[in-house]
C-alpha cells in the first residue's frame, strides 16, 4: 500500500542525504518534516497505521534526527520499504553531448536517457518546484532550451542523479522519480496503457449478471467505492440496491465521489410525468435509447437514476445498451455508416424552461473517435435531434440510412438490457456510453418517480486516483 | 424583435388554415391558443408589449376567431408582422423520385429540396413531435429510410406544404420552417457561419480600451448583460468595475448567466497568500501565463477574478494576453513549433487537497485546432505541465523550442495587457483563451485578496441565445 511518490519525494529526499537507507511513507494522515531545506508536509491516509512510536523509532533507526520529526497526528507514519530497497539504482551517468541527454546506467542493467532541457526544466529544488502546491516555479520564460549541464553525477548510494548547470544552479534527481519519467519506448508504451479506457463490451447476457453495488456499503466503504466507479467506467453500468426510497440519495452518493454536475435541468431532476414538461423524459412516453445532453458541448458523463416510486401498471421498463458494442458491430457490419457517423456532423438542440429558461444546441458526430481510432463517445438521442440538418441533400439519405442502421443493431435482442427498476434501486450508468431507454407506463398505474443527477469524468477520474492511492491499488 | 419559429409555428399554422393573412408572435408572456387542432402554447417575453386589446385587435382584423384565443396573462400580444409578409411563399412542389426530394420553387425565385426521409422524420405533428418539450416523439425505430411520399402539395395561400405518406399519415410544414432549414450550399454556408466563433484579436493596444461593463447594470439590464457576454466571446475579456468588496459578488453576476461551475477548488476559490498552498495561486509569488485547469478534460469556459482588496505595495498586476492571436503569430512565424504544439500531448497534473482531496490527469495539445484548422483552445500552464512527459526522446527538444517560442511571443510587449485590479474590480476572461498572470508581490504590502469562480460556454451560450429571443437581436 505506497503513496505515489510525489507525496514522500520531498522528505525523502532530505531523508537520503543524510542517510544511505531508504524508506516510503505509507500511510497516515499527516506528517510535518523539517529539514534543512524548506519544510516539507505529506499528507496521506490509510488504514491499519502504526502508531506514532513505532514510526519514530523506525526514523531513528534509518538515521534521522528524531527532533526534525513532528507528527501533527498521532498516527502518522513512515516505515522502511522492502519495495523500494529492491528496485534498480543508477550505477553511472554520462553526459551525451550529440544527443543532448544524460545517459543512466541502471544496476539492474537498461539505460535511461533523459534530455538536458526536460531536467533543467523539471528542477526539483524548492526554488523550482513547489512541494505543497506539487507545482512547477520555474516558468518557461526562464528557460534556456539550449542548455548543456557542466556535469552529471550520482551519490546517496545510487539514489540521486545530480546535475550542475552553467549558471550555477544544483539540481538533484532521485532515481524513482527519474524511472517513473523514463523516456524509453517501453516507458511510454506502459503509461500509455494508464489512458486506455478499460473497456470491456456487453450484450443481453449482462441482464443475468448486473454488475451491483449496496448503496449504504457505497457510503462507507472505499474499497467498495473504488469498485463501484472502477465498473462504471469499465462495464459503462451499476445497479446500486438498498437506497433510501427519499429524494436526496443521489446527492449522498455524488457528493461521497465528488459533486452533482449543474446542468439546465438543476442539479437534480426529477422523472415523473408533468404537465407542460420541458423534456420528453417528463411524459409517460416511450423514450427510445438514447444519451442525455448531447446539446451540451460537454455531456455529463455519468447518469444516476434513483428510484423511488414505479409505477404497478406495464410499462416504464429501462432498456440499456452498450453504446460501445453496439458501435463496433456497425463498424464490423456496416463499415460505412460506421464511417459516416463518426465524420458527419448531427445537431443537437435543447430549448425551454426547466431550472432556468435555456436554449442550448451543439453539433457533433453521433460516435466520436480518439486519437487511435476507437470509439471514445456516443452522442445519440433521437428526442433532441434538432430537424436542422446542416448537410448537402445528397449526403442526407445516407446518414439516414447510417443512422437507421446503428439504431437497428441496438434494439436487437442480443443488445438490450431490459429491467425494470424497483423502488429503492439505482441505476448509474455511462452517459457518454450507454444508451438508456424506456418503455411507455400507464398513468393509471400509480405514480413512477425518479430522480436523476450526474456525474463528470473529471470528478470521478480523480476520485479514483486518490482511493487507488489510499488504498494501495496497483494495476 | 421576433420570437424564434419554432415558439409561434404551432400558432401560425392553425391561423394560416383561416386566414391569409400572416402574423408574428413579438413579445409578451403566455399566449394560450384554442384551434381545432391541439392546444398550442406560446411563452415569450420581452419589453414595450402592447396591451391584450391591441393584440385581440390584431387577431380579429386578421380573421382568427376572437373566443379562440384566452390570454392568460394581460401582456400576452401578437402583432402582424411586415418582416414575414415580405418573405417568400411556395408556389409549386413536385416529387423527384430520382433525388428523393421534395423540390419547392419559391415565389421570390429559387428551388429547395426536401430529402423524403428528412421530411418524414421531421413530420411535426402531435404524434411525431411534442411542442412542450420541443422533442421528437417519432423514432428511428419507427422510420422507414426507404419511404417515399404519396403526394406533396401546397396549401394556405403557399404557406403550407403537405405531404401524405403511404401508411396514411399525413404531415405538414410551415414554409418558414421549412425555409430555416434549406438544404442549399448558400443555406448551409449562412447557417455554418452561426458556428464560428467571433474572434477579434488583439494585443496590447487593447489596455486603452478595454472592454468594459457596470456590474449594477448587469445584474438589471438583458442588454448590457448580453453585451457582457458578446465581448467575452469575441474579445476574451472584460473589466467589470463597481463591484461591491464583499465576497458573494461572483455568484451574483454567474447566476444572472446560469451558475458557478463546480471545480475540486470548490465553487469559488479564494485567492490570497495561505500556509500550505494547495494551488500556487495561493502564495505571493509570481504566476506565469497561464490558463487555469488544463489537467480537466474539461477546463472551465470563462474565468472571473474579482478584487475585494489590492495590495499596497509593488506588484500583483495581472498580465493578459490573447493566446489565440499569439497562437496564429506562432503559426506565421514559426509553422514547425506551430504544429507541434498542436500535435503533440503534453500532460498536466493537480493533486492535493482544497474544496476535497483531488488527482487530476489530463493530456492534451498546448493549441487545439477545430476541424477547420482554426485555433479553438489554448491549454497552457507552466504551473501544472506534469514533469511526466509522453514522447521519445528525440522529441523533447523540439516540443520545448515550440513551447519556448511560443512563450516567447506570449510575453513580447505588443501583446501584453497589463492591470493592476482595484479593489471593486473584477476580470472575467475566455480561460480556453486569455492567458493570464501576474507579478509577484509583497506580503508586508497589505492583504491581496480575489475572488475566483468559473462558467461554462455551454451555459454562457444558451443564455445568450435566450436573450437574444428576449431582445430581439439579429446578426
């Protein structure tokens, strides 16, 4: 369970020029560290802590001056690293003038180049780096992009590279954080896989095995949390069970990730049928499968919907469908239309009055691609699909025809999830991904109530990253 | 000052089949219409509306039943409009089965063509489409792509045309419905111009006139308001002067707009010297230039920085520079560094602890391009560019003397604005645009208190297009 090593690098750093042992912080709330240079504080939490004692005597026996130590908590911790202590150290360095990088020579063989101007623009020194905001000081404006260092040494045992530059100024590295920034081909390619979505497809067959989650569970439990988000952002789906049948549910899950999103409809909405509505949702209508919001430039990325009354009549069923598969087989079947609504552009528009009077309209393609070519966003919803079509007559029958075909693919038995929500349950879901839908209810058959919220990718990402962080979650 | 079609269609229509005369909806609140076809339902609003005699005097000189019509509110006007008497009617319609179009010739010249699967899907019908929501009820599913019509004709003195589908459903269309979305490459073009953005580039020259606006008159005033958000659009920029010292001011002025966009440094962040910064903004030292947040995938539209107290002594003044007008001087003087910075992910990072604990990742171009090769945003920020660098090494020199250039123009002295803000001032500014920075100050020279908070374009976008209903603006 290690904290990143941005969190300890600082202390660490101060730790190892005094002493050829090396130690990671791994859990505790918050640790003050004085040291000759500035004061450095780790923040970090966790379960299972040593107490105070303990991490004092383990201080001691790696050399540190007890009295430069002052825990805040009494909990907060640093304890010895056999992890760290195995990993490879820099046994040489050279300066490659032709290249302009300093070459490293790592014990357990490979070597490491790392260019003149990334080092001296990432300086790590407290005039160059701010350990509490983790922010770069030294601006782009005072770089000399030409610079050479005059040399490049390691000490501290292998652990720290240093670099002396013309002007004078020291600069030191240590050789974890130098790993972790390492330039080789099979560096990149392993943090690049940390950007790829982890997506796995679905069809019908989910209906047997829904990913769930127990919502008081959610509210409590991190590890539970991290799952949680972890199959919403890999099955695009979660049924949370066991929620209060009250308004005010959603905000609690919301706000244990990070905040409900705002948008035109508030910050909750409420699904019943309503007069004059301001959105079709708001109508006992079928809805057909769709995403919400792809008026906005920016969709919400995950949907909430809590139920806390259906209604006892037929009808008012969800259906979901993997936006993403469903994709995929347009582009193995139909490589055209797949073609076509990944380029043509479709608009969008949403105007009424609903938490405040609004008029919002965007065009976009119905399936956006990423850079690699796979599919990053579905943006489909026949309800606001705005009759401006801003294509040349001859290009229309063939969206349609595109369109007509994805739309067919996704309402195929094999794709469908169909469930009807129980009072009490919770669905969350992938808004940029998986398409939800629902059957026309009578009225006549009580009331169905929803309310509904969302979340953004940004929020959930980083709320990821924290409990990864804070649970020792590596993958 | 006219409503929008869509608001007055339904109206319009059920006049046309009595009347040739034609009238616009201008201003005023609800107007409930009673026809032999549905209910229609109209909410506008606006300034100078005539009385509801005037508007009952209107309908009955134009033939529309006097008991039809219930007001529900004694502003409620329509008026006859000279604008819509001018325009073109349809003189003659034909099905081209080859082209699978509905060719309209126009009165005033001029042929436009339909698609038959267009018209389909857009049939406006009670039963296809909800007025209410202004959201299509007639689906993919339920589309036959293939159709063709039975028989299309105009009625209504050329007002309407009908067209009768082999399944017996029958739909028709207003003319000026159909007018607005005209498939003709002069139609699109004059529609296509709607979505570019109004850039006016500027530099220096700017600090003698910079846009300006009362926050008093804002907070009352649609006009200026919209002006306000004209400017922030086309120039990137606005001082806002008269602003009460107290916090609170922010919220007052986004919600006259739609609402403060949440971030992980809360809704509003507080700008001032603090221990244990979680954001270098929050220390007194000196910011480069920046835009704030590029490490969301979403980074906030527009910044607002409001000064509830200077400090005293030298430094502190902001720097603002229009990073699309030094994007495009890169672009001339340097096309390499030009398309590397557009190319190339640079990755930016956040971690820490403010509004809650936070790990935002994002990577991305510094200058992203729109699909026309404009420059749509600018990500750029020295503070949180991560020291994690994706690229092979015989890359990274090229990307910093890109990235130096750029600098480099940014901070040249024919493009800098420079302001030192007064207390009961406040800057709001295009943050995927303006850059901005400031000195650094001195401690011993008083509190330098901000306030920030942040809008999204999503939402600064609608309420422009509802005020522009409001007042009437054409351009």
């Amino acid at each position: 369970m290690a904290i990143p090593l941005a969190l300890w690098r600082p202390f660490q750093r101060s730790l190892a020029s005094q002493s050829p042992f090396r130690i990671s912080v791994l859990s505790g709330q918050r640790l003050k560290v004085g040291s000759n240079g500035p004061k450095s504080s780790i923040t970090c939490r966790g379960k299972h802590t040593p107490p105070l004692q303990q991490a004092s005597h383990l201080l001691c026996r790696v050399g540190f001056p007890p009295q430069l130590v002052q825990a805040r908590r009494s909990f907060s911790v640093l304890r010895r690293s056999s992890r760290l202590e195995e990993g490879p150290i820099m046994e040489k360095v050279c300066l490659n003038e032709a290249a302009r990088v300093v070459e490293v020579e790592w014990a357990d063989g490979g070597v490491s180049m790392f260019p003149y101007v990334w080092l001296r623009d990432n300086c790590q020194c407290q005039q160059c780096f701010n350990p509490d905001s983790r922010a770069r000081l030294f601006l782009m404006a005072d770089l000399d992009v030409n610079l050479s260092p005059v040399t490049a040494d390691v000490y501290a045992a292998g652990t720290m590279l240093t670099v002396d530059w013309p002007d004078g100024h020291h600069s030191q590295y240590d050789w974890s954080w130098l790993k972790g920034r390492c330039f080789s081909t099979q560096a990149l390619e392993k943090r690049g896989r940390d950007w790829q979505r982890k997506t796995k497809l679905w069809g019908s067959e989910l209906a047997h095995d829904l990913p769930k989650a127990d919502f008081p569970t959610l509210l409590t439990d991190d590890r539970a949390l991290y799952d949680f988000l972890f199959r919403l952002d890999s099955v695009g789906l979660v049924l949370v069970q066991n929620v209060p049948c009250e308004i005010g549910q959603l905000e609690r899950l919301a706000n244990r990730v990070a905040f409900l999103r705002h948008t035109n409809y508030g910050k909750e909405f409420v699904v019943k049928s309503k007069p004059n509505p301001s959105n079709v949702a708001y109508t006992s209508a079928k809805l057909g499968l769709h995403t919400d919001l792809p008026q906005y430039n920016y969709a919400p990325g995950v949907q909430m919907l809590h139920c806390i009354e259906q209604c006892k009549g037929e009808g008012g069923d969800n259906h979901l469908v993997d936006g993403f598969n469903v994709a995929y087989q347009l582009k193995e079947e139909n490589p055209e239309a797949f073609r076509l609504l990944t380029t043509l552009k479709v608009n969008f528009q949403d105007e009424g009055i609903d938490y405040h009077r609004f008029y919002l309209r965007e065009r976009r393609p119905i399936i956006s691609l990423d850079d690699k070519g796979n599919v990053e966003n579905i943006n489909y919803n026949d309800q606001v699909r705005d009759s401006i079509l801003d294509l040349p007559t001859d290009q229309v029958q063939a969206l349609y025809g595109a369109l007509k075909a994805y739309n067919t693919i996704m309402y195929l038995p094999r794709n469908c999830v169909r469930h009807k929500m129980a009072a009490g349950e919770m669905i969350a879901f992938n808004n940029t991904r998986t398409l939800h839908g629902r059957l026309a209810y009578s009225q006549t058959g009580g009331t169905r109530h929803l309310q509904g919220g969302y979340l953004d990718w940004d929020e959930i990402y980083s709320r990821m990253r924290v409990l990864k962080t804070d649970l020792g979650i590596q993958d």
